[in-house]
C-alpha cells in the first residue's frame, strides 16, 4: 500500500473514505453555469478518450475475464471471491458523474464494508493464495493491487512455510479501508484455526520460519493478539488524546511487552539502558493474531461501521460525540491504537504490543540499515541454512521475525536488500514459484 503521507487518488466520490463531495455537488451558483459547460465537454472528452482501452474492458467483462493486471502462477484466486468490475460505473468516475452504489452482491461477511467506494466499481473483494495455503499453520495476509508492489514482500515470504494470501490484485485502491476489507475477506474465506499474519506489503521483509514465529507465540502464555508500534500516536483525533491519561492501562501495557521482548532478545545483549521503550503505540501495518481474537478485533471495527460511522471511533469517545466530531477518514490505524486501549484498560492478558520488536518490528521514520546487524554472506542460497536471516536490530537487542519499514524508512528497505539480497531474492520475485 502507499505510504500514509500520499494522498489516496479517489478524492471526488461521496464515500465513507474521505466524506467528501463531488465537483458536480458544488455547482449551485447561476455563476457556475459557464463552468459547467466546461465541465460537460470535459466529460465528453473523458468518455471518447476511453477508445479501445474501454470497448476492451467491456468485452471482457462480457467474456468473463476480468483479471485485467498481472497475476503470478503461484498464485489461485480463491472461489467465492471472483470480482465483477463494473466499466460502466468506471465510464461514469472518469467522466465526473454521481456514481450510485448497489449493495446487493456485496458478500455477507463485508455487508458492514457496504458504505465504502471500492464497491462503486467492484462487486467482490478478490482473494489470491499459494498452493495449499490452508494446510499450513501460519497464514501470511496482505492487500495490493498490483503484483509489482507486493513482490519483494512475497520473494521473503519464500522458503519460510508459511501460507500467503493477497487480497484485491487489480483492483483499485481507495483507501485504508481496503486493506480491512481483504483481510476481512482472507479470514472468512479460510477454514480451520491458524496464526494469522497481516502486513503491508510495499516495505515489509520476513525473516523467520513458520516453525520460530509459533515457538515465539507458544513461549508467551496466553498470548492471542500481538501488534508491532510505533513511537508516536496517529493519527491523533479528537478524543484519542485521552489515551495518554490511561495510566493503568498504559502500565498494564508496558508490562505485556516485556513478556514479548524476552522471546527475542539476541544472546550476549547486555545494554542496561534499553530497558524501556519509546514505541507505545500500535502501528496496524504489521501483527498477527489466532482466529478467535482476529475476529474479535475485526468484528470490534464493524460495530462502529454499523451505527454508520466513517471510522474507528477512539477509544472511550461516546458514539454521539464522535459522529458530530470525529475522524472524517477511515485509518486503520486508529482502529488498531483503539481497540487495544480498549483491551488493555480492560486488562486483556491474550492481547499485547510488541514496544521493542521482539517479533514484529516497525522502524519509524529517522531508520537506517545502520541499525541493524545483518550475517556475513558469502553468496549461499537464502533457504540452505536460518542462520542468513537471523537480522539483529541494534537499537533494542531483539532478533525480529519481520521488519516493517514505515514511514519516511520505506526507502530504507532497498539499501536492506542491496546489503542482504537473500532476504527476499531477485529469483523469488516473479511469483513463479
């Protein structure tokens, strides 16, 4: 997905993404009239420019193609989640017009997703995996439109035995709300209990197994629901501000991580001042949960989106207050920051914030290959030995499963790769395998 400091690109449509107006909306004045006829021919235009490209569309609507990007050959798309584009919905977005909403097909289990733009031009949100996917214990999730943009994700994600799942291969993005939405989909399209994986995919690396992630999960008893952090708070809403003066739950918080930082700490780590933490917040780009408690928090989201809120409503902030005042965009990140403030004011022992990136790691921006300590190579193959992939960051002692290079620190990942390309091998990145 983008980085959260660019501007989604479908900023003209009534949605519950932005909660914003089309042009065609604001055009009441007798002034305006000359602008409208502007506008009109521009559409005109808009609409004879589609040419071929759309009359293709169509057709293969028509045909029952309708996977118009690349999709690789390890990847299946999952059955139930075929999506139906609708070009002429699409001939009516790039020509200006109001574009209605049909929730008729929309699936039962997003049917609370209803209100948001992606359903003005798709009718399902598409599901691909690898080969047997269910079969394995640990399910990787992700969501990106397009190949390209996941596949250094997927090229580390190789070799580690885990099942991988990408949700909304070409469709368009509309915003944060999408990236839910997939997951929602992944979930409820999988059979059977799994520690479930979520990520962004555009700058996030795996480094461990299947087998180290569970044996990390396994050590910290009771242990359900693990999000990485991040050291600010965003987005800061009205009403969030009072997470700060939680200070019960914020020590009850402080006091789960130190469970999770032993289970990564490297051995000969005796650096006496990073007993602490400055990453108290969730960052919702990278976590992992059981089934039960992943429902929970997804089902905990869609409780605010049926009282016919946009967005996650801050924790302790009461429904009227937030529907008069709160967060006009959908960030899921806020739906991460409330939901275990929630849980930890209610002392949730299952529910933790890995503060030291003991397992899953968020860099922040200001981050630098600096950082960490990367095994000496001498040009092996990345799956003949777990010890290429055994990544220290220096900053905390911890040995991360995976690496989220938020922020600012997305370009970091490529100078990563330029000094460890086996961490997500040039070979692996096609999807070929």
């Amino acid at each position: 997905m983008p980085p959260r400091d660019i501007e989604r690109a479908d900023a003209h449509v009534v949605d519950a993404d932005a909660g914003e107006r089309t042009p065609l909306q604001h055009q009441t004045s007798p002034s305006s009239s000359s602008s409208s006829s502007r506008h009109s021919k521009r559409r005109v235009v808009a609409i004879c420019t589609l040419g071929a490209t759309a009359l293709v569309s169509l057709l293969a609507v028509a045909a029952g193609d309708v996977a118009f990007g690349v999709v690789p050959s390890a990847l299946r798309l999952v059955p139930g989640t075929e999506n139906v584009l609708q070009p002429l919905d699409q001939v009516k977005r790039i020509a200006g017009a109001p574009v209605t909403t049909s929730t008729s097909s929309i699936p039962q289990y997003l049917s609370p997703w209803s209100r948001f733009s992606f359903w003005h031009s798709h009718k399902n949100m598409p599901v691909y995996e690898t080969k047997n996917a269910d079969a394995h214990e640990v399910i990787v999730i992700g969501h990106s439109t397009t190949w390209d943009m996941a596949s250094k994700w997927f090229a580390s994600l190789v070799g580690k035995n885990v099942g991988v799942k990408i949700t909304g291969l070409n469709t368009k993005y509309n915003g944060f709300a999408d990236k839910l939405m997939g997951l929602r989909a992944a979930v409820s399209t999988t059979k059977g209990d799994h520690l479930f994986v979520f990520s962004d995919v555009t700058d996030v690396l795996f480094l461990c197994k299947a087998h180290e992630l569970v044996d990390r999960f396994n050590a910290v008893p009771g242990l359900k629901f693990l999000s990485s952090s991040q050291p600010k708070n965003w987005p800061e809403v009205p009403g969030s501000k009072q997470f700060y003066d939680m200070t019960d739950a914020n020590s009850f918080k402080d006091a789960q991580s130190q469970k999770i930082r032993a289970v990564g700490l490297t051995k000969g780590f005796v650096k006496k001042e990073h007993t602490g933490s400055e990453r108290k917040w969730a960052n919702s780009g990278l976590f992992a949960a059981r089934r039960q408690a992943l429902e929970a928090y997804l089902d905990h989201i869609e409780e605010d989106l049926k009282l016919g809120m946009r967005a996650c409503k801050p924790y302790g902030m009461t429904a009227d207050d937030f529907l008069h005042g709160g967060a006009a965009k959908f960030d899921d990140q806020l739906c991460m920051n409330s939901y275990l403030q929630n849980r930890f004011d209610r002392r949730d022992q299952g529910v933790f914030l890995d503060e030291f990136g003991a397992v899953f790691l968020s860099t922040g921006s200001g981050s630098s290959p600096d950082h960490f300590t990367f095994p000496e190579y001498n040009g092996t193959d990345r799956s003949a030995s777990d010890d290429l992939t055994n990544v220290w960051y220096k900053r905390t002692g911890v040995r991360p499963c995976a690496v989220h290079f938020n922020g600012a620190s997305h370009y970091v990942l490529n100078s990563v790769l330029n000094i460890a390309p086996y961490l997500a091998p040039e070979a692996y990145r096609s999807g070929a395998t």
